[in-house]
C-alpha cells in the first residue's frame, strides 16, 4: 500500500508523510512537533509509527520540529551533509569577540594549564596524606556550590572548549543518515532519489520516491526547472509541485524590493507561470495527481494557482487522468491512497 499525506504546505511550514510498505516516511518536518503529530492524528497518520525523517533543505519552513520529533520518536534522520551541516550551524550560538579578548582568553588558557600541571605533580607528592584541612576546605567549596547553585545564575558566554551533552546540544539527533543528490537509497520498503535544485540553501534536493511500482515526486522551494529536474519528474503517480507567488501579487505585493528578487531569483521559488509552462510543456501528463505547494499566503491565491495550472493541463491528451490538487498551509490534504 502507498499512501500520501501533505500535513502542510507554504513558507510557515513544509511536512508530509509517505507510507510504502510498512516504512512510513516524514518528508521535512517545518511544524512544531505538537503540530506535526495533532495534524497527522486528524489526518488518519499514527506518528509513533514513522520510520524516519527526510530533509530538502535547512530553511526554517522545512526544519522547525525536527530535533524534536526525531528525539521524541527516536528515528533516523536522513540528510545531505552540506545540509546537515549548515542545519547544526544554524543552532549553534555564534560567539564574537575582538583580538583583545582573543589574547586574554589565550592568556587565560595558558594559566589554566600551568595551574593544572603544577595540581597534578602536587597531587602526585601529597596522594597518600590527605589531611583533615583538605576535607574541611572540600566541605566549604562543595556548600559553596549549593548555595550558588540555587541561586539565579547571571547570562554567561557559552564556554565552547566544552562538549556539550546530549540534553545541552540542540543539534543532537539520536541517528543520522547522509544521502547524496543523484543517488538512490533504498529505506524499508521505499526507494529513494533525491535530485539537486536551485534553490539558495548549502545542498537543496527534491525527491522521487519508488515503492509497489508506485512513482511520487515532491519538488518545492526551486527558482526554475533545469534539465535534471525535469527529466525526474517523469513517469510519475504523483507530482508535489511548487506554485509559489503570482508574478503581479508579488510585484504589487508588501515584501521589501530585496526579498522580491530572492523570491524571483533562480535559487528563489517558482511562480504559477513557470509552473504552469512546464505543465503546458514539458510534462508527461501520466500522474494520476498533481499537488500544487508551496503557495504563498502573501503573494497568491488559491484560484490563481489553479486556474492557471488548469489551464496548462487543458491541452494535455491525457487531462482526465489528472486530479489537480491544492495542499495549504493551515490544514492537512486528505490521505491519497494508491
Ligand atoms: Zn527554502
Ligand atoms: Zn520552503
């Protein structure tokens, strides 16, 4: 049995979960985790059984609950490691400091290891004769402790010669899995491909995934459709597509004149114009659904993605076979079961 559910859509947040087999798979985790598990309960989707986490990109959209939810359920998540990598940056405090600081700290380290050496040889000569002075000056220094431990503490500067633990580690996953874009991984009772796409995070991917002789695509956040993109989403079951912005809502639209050009860029999102061009020309027309994603609550409706998409499908031969979807961002689509 394959099935698929969009728990969410848009630029507050990217999940759905595709089950093949007996392998239930979260694609990208952007709601909380209370979230992701309340929509999947409405959705018909136990949580507890996923098997793993996927990951497009690091974008916050895409990644929001996921330390959480792998932890909770403690299952696998699998990455780029260019995104892996950028996703532990993101969470990892940055420390600035000037080259004065950076001498005192030196300084500072220095007497520490001195101070150090010179404990260890004295603890050497005196290991045998631990006096009472010694337990008594412990007690204090161990009250002392207590006392200020609580107490409220002041904000510190994290102390990054220390190796946080595993409650102290954001970034902490109970497994991580890297794939890379181009090759196929097979997990449970699904295939895998993950492709490259434009998009401006560290190693962005779209996927296709295979199981039953069942094909589904999910490709979202991508500025324009290369060749590689295209070739992949061919012989599909299922297209989860991008419709991002109307090109006029968006250029009429409240977003600052820098955040418009990402948006238009080629690593930014795709508009229901390119979207619809290459459902006009470059798609096969064999999925059974097409999901139009990703749609920007700001600078889009509804209508106007699938009108447009409407349209494009409308010179397809095979238009009857295509069921045109709408995924939103505040409720979860309907399971589609193949
Ligand atoms: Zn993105
Ligand atoms: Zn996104």
């Amino acid at each position: 049995m394959v099935r698929f559910t969009v728990l969410s859509s848009g630029s507050k947040g990217n999940s759905a979960v595709l089950t093949a087999g007996r392998t239930r798979i979260l694609i990208d985790a952007g709601l909380s985790c209370r979230e992701l598990f309340r929509r999947m309960t409405i959705a018909g989707e136990d949580p507890t059984t996923l098997s793993a986490i996927l990951i497009t990109h690091e974008h916050s959209d895409h990644i929001n609950g996921l330390a959480v939810t792998a932890r909770k359920l403690n299952i696998p998540v699998f990455f780029t490691e260019p995104t892996h990598r950028a996703w532990v940056r993101q969470l990892t405090p940055k420390r600035r400091i000037t080259y004065a600081q950076w001498l005192e700290d030196q300084q500072r380290l220095k007497q520490q290891a001195e101070a150090d050496t010179q404990a260890a040889s004295a603890f050497n000569e005196s290991a045998l004769s631990i006096d009472a002075a010694t337990d008594e000056a412990y007690d204090a220094e161990a009250e002392a402790a207590e006392v200020l431990a609580d107490s409220p503490q002041p904000d510190s500067e994290p102390d990054l010669n220390k190796i946080p633990s595993r409650a102290e580690d954001p970034s902490w996953l109970p497994s991580v899995e890297y794939f890379a874009p181009g090759s196929h991984f097979t997990l449970g009772d699904a295939t895998v491909r993950p492709f490259t796409i434009p998009h401006d995070a560290a190693d962005p991917v779209g996927f296709v995934f295979e199981s039953e002789g069942i094909r589904l695509a999910v490709a979202t956040d991508l500025g324009y459709i290369p060749p590689n993109v295209k070739q992949e989403l061919r012989s599909l079951d299922l297209l989860h597509i991008e419709s991002n912005h109307d090109l006029d809502m968006l250029r009429d639209g409240p977003y600052p004149w820098n955040v418009k050009q990402r948006v238009l860029s080629r690593v930014g999102h795709l508009s229901n114009n390119s979207t619809s061009e290459f459902l006009a020309n470059e798609y096969d027309g064999q999925a059974s659904y097409v999901i139009l994603a990703h749609l920007s609550e700001c600078n889009n409706l509804p209508e106007l993605a699938r009108i447009a998409a409407e349209q494009a499908l409308q010179n397809h031969a095979s238009l009857i076979a295509n069921r045109l979807l709408i995924a939103y961002q505040h409720e979860p689509l309907e399971s589609i079961h193949f």
